[in-house]
C-alpha cells in the first residue's frame, strides 16, 4: 500500500490528466442531455478565457478587469466576419484572435507601466468603451439587440452543432491548451516567470525582461480570450453586448481566485465553481454579485491560494499524518 500510494502521488498529474481525457470522452455516454451538455461545455469554454487571465494574473501579479472585452472582439470579431462578410468560421476565428492580440498589444503598451488598482482601473475602463462601441454599432453588431444567425464550425462534412459534438471538440481545446499552459509554466522561462510573480525587481535582477514579459503575458491572456469569444460566438449563434459586460470580467477575475492563482487546473475548477452554483440554488442566480462577493471573500480568508492548492495542501497535511501514526 505504502508503494502504491508512492507511485499515485509520483504520477498524480499525469494520472490526472488521462482521468480528464478519459472522463470528457465518456461523459456524453453517461448523460446525453442536451442541457447538462449545455452546461460543461460553457464551463470549456470560460475555462479557456479564466485560463489566458490566470497566466497574467499568476505570472504577473497584476490583476486585469477588461478580459470581458477581449472575449467581445473574438465573439463579434468572428461573428461579423461570418455573417457580414460570408467567410468561413475557421479563417474568422483566427483573423478575430489576431485583431485581439493586435490590440493587447497597443494597449498593453502604456498600461504594462501601470500596476495595482491602477492598472485594473485602466483595464476595466478598456471594457467599458467597447461595451459602449458594441452597443452605438449597431449597423455590425446589431446593438443591444445582438447578433444573430452565427454559423456553427465544422470539421469537414460534420457540423458541430449537436450537444455531444460539440463536447468533445470544446473540451479536446481545453486540454490542448491545459498542456500548453503546464508546459509553459514548467519550461525554463516558466522558472523566470514564477520570480516576477514573487517579485518583479528580483525578477529584473536575475534578467527577466520584465516588461517585455509582462506585454507577453498580457498578449497571450488577450489571444486565449479571444478565442473563447469566438467559439461561444459559434457554439450559441447569437452573441450580445451584454454577454461581456463589465461583470463578465469581474466573474473571470473571481474565478480565477478561487481556483488560484497561477494555477492551470485551478482555472477550470474556477469556473466549473461559478457556473454550476445557480444549478444547485436559485439564490445564486437572483443575488449573482452577493452570491460572488461571499464566495471570493470566503475563499481569499480560509484558502488565500485557491481551491487547489488548497486541497493540495490538505491531501499533503493527511499524508503527513498518516505517516506520523503509522510510525506511531
């Protein structure tokens, strides 16, 4: 027993990752409700998003609230391109990621020179223009009204527009993606950035190009939730400017604490936590934002990590222990 719980806790990650995969393969046999579907595959695709803003906040240390924003350019982006333009879903996902990236870049520029509330000021106030933008619009994006009649992706002659489709490929990019984050974090400039998230004069010490990387990061986080707007564009077909309102990049923001911070799994667990808590309670819908604010404190006072390292910690403490009484 002693060697095998040696070896689950050696493997525990790669252990974990085949449970995922083999989890998200047959999780549409165990249930094909198109509504539960519904609901995982809206967790893929704000994990996503929750991801990109993890790696900034977890490397960086700084916080952005105008990540609702970015998903805004890919889903319009994307939708526009489709609708108005009659190109294909796979060229306008791209062509909406680049934009956004474009933009981060132009952006982050002067805002990488902010820190603290500052800079989540200037990131939120960056959300409120293009939410403002979306709406006076209205000849692209069909202002308050929305945008409708986006087409589905396809991959050849199939069409996901089914439920379990649909599962499958949104879920097969959250693990893509899961693994380009491990690996970046794990890699030798990985190593560099968890110093700037410590400290970023340290970090400059040791010759880590600290604004540089931080635009990086910043970049990198824009471009993933971009490309998260663009697949909600795709999966739902209609998109309104309300659906990355400001609240939209305070929820990511909250997500990604929960799940903590520089945390690659803690992203999914994040937003698997906010999205499932109104199925469960009424409450949770009807008071959102006290519902939200309860949670983030909570979790801030009991584990200031987030939920997995937390539970990290926990599983190591009953390990210790169980070793103390058995040699006891």
């Amino acid at each position: 027993m002693a060697r095998l719980d040696q070896f689950l806790w050696s493997h525990r990650i790669g252990l974990g990752v085949g449970l995922a995969i083999l989890g998200i393969v047959l999780f549409p046999w165990v249930t094909d409700n198109p509504y539960t579907l519904g609901i995982t595959n809206r967790i893929a695709i704000t994990s996503l998003a929750v991801l990109g803003l993890n790696l900034f906040v977890g490397c960086t240390g700084q916080i952005s609230l105008g990540h609702g924003a970015f998903m805004a350019i890919g889903a319009y982006g994307s939708g526009i391109l489709t609708v108005h333009g009659g190109i294909s879903p796979w060229l306008a996902l791209p062509t909406a990621a680049a934009a956004a990236a474009l933009l981060a870049v132009l952006l982050g520029a002067p805002l990488m020179r902010l820190s603290g509330h500052a800079l989540a000021m200037a990131t939120l106030a960056w959300n409120v223009v293009v939410h403002h933008v979306l709406l006076q619009e209205d000849q692209w994006t069909g202002g308050p009204s929305g945008l409708a009649g986006i087409p589905p992706l396809h991959l050849g002659p199939i069409i996901l527009d089914d439920a379990v489709r649909l599962h499958l490929f949104l879920w097969t990019m959250v693990v893509l993606a899961l693994g380009a984050g491990l690996n970046l974090i794990r890699s030798l400039p990985g190593r560099g950035l968890a110093v700037l998230a410590a400290d970023s004069t340290c970090a400059a010490c040791l010759g880590v190009p600290v604004g540089e990387t931080k635009l990086l990061l910043f970049v990198l986080s824009a471009t993933l939730a971009a490309g998260a707007g663009s697949l909600f564009a795709h999966t739902y077909g209609y998109i309104s400017p309300d659906s990355f309102g400001i609240f939209t990049s305070t929820d990511l923001a909250i997500m990604v604490v929960i799940g903590g911070m520089g945390s690659v799994w803690g992203s999914v667990l994040g937003a698997a936590t906010l999205i499932l808590l109104p199925e469960f309670s009424d409450l949770a819908e009807t008071y959102k934002e006290f519902v939200h604010g309860g949670i983030l404190v909570a979790i801030l006072l009991t584990m200031p990590q987030g939920l997995v390292r937390g539970i990290t910690q926990a599983v190591i403490l009953w390990r210790w222990r169980r070793r103390q009484d058995a040699a006891a």
